[in-house]
C-alpha cells in the first residue's frame, strides 16, 4: 500500500518526466521544495515497494507498476480539477489545491460519477 505522500511523489515524478525526460532525485526537491534527506528516504521507500528504479547515474524511472500507479493518480488530479473547475465554477488555482487533496481519499464510485458528468 502507498500512502498520500508517496502518492504526490509518484505524480510530481511523473510530471517532471513529461516535462524534462530525465528526472534525478535532486528534480524532485527542487520541484517540491523538500530536503535532499526526505527524498532520499522517499526514493528509497518507492524503490523498496516496486515503483521506482535508480540507475547508476541516480535517473528515476518508473517500473510497470509505479507507471500505472502514477498515471492512475493523475489521472484523477486533472479530472478532480476540470470538474471543480469547469462543472462547479472553482477558480482554477483553488482547483487544483483542492484536487491534489481529494484524489488521494476519493472512492472510486464517487471518481467514476465525476468522469461520468464530465463526459456528458
């Protein structure tokens, strides 16, 4: 099981990749104003559970499970987001706070009906 903090780990990994290509330990706490030890203990962690593997030159990249993991979370960011924005009106930054909480304690009925009204 991941919990919340590994789940923001695992997205904000994804987004830099898609963003840089190439994502090393020290992308992660820039990009999310962390120390270099609380990383390194992240990494660690996602590495042991089977999510992320560190090459030789400490590049991150995801193994087939922590890649449909991450995408799964995403997934429900940007749809969490479009539809406090877009349904229900929530100006856009607030959005986006709010879904980076909610992705991570939504039920997957509640998600679905959201893709659901988003698709009507």
């Amino acid at each position: 099981m991941i919990y919340e903090s590994g789940e923001n780990y695992l997205e904000t990994l994804l987004r830099l990749k898609e963003k840089m290509g190439s994502v090393r330990s020290i992308d992660l706490a820039a990009e999310l104003n962390y120390s270099k030890p609380s990383i390194s203990r992240a990494v660690s962690v996602l590495k042991n559970a089977g999510y992320i593997t560190v090459d030789g030159e400490g590049h991150l990249d995801f193994t087939e499970e922590g890649a449909r993991r991450a995408n799964e979370i995403y997934e429900k960011h940007r749809t969490l987001k479009r539809f406090l924005h877009e349904k229900l009106g929530v100006e856009e930054h607030i959005a986006e706070q709010d879904a980076c909480r909610i992705e991570h304690i939504i039920s997957e009925e509640s998600f679905a009906a959201i893709k659901r009204s988003l698709e009507n």
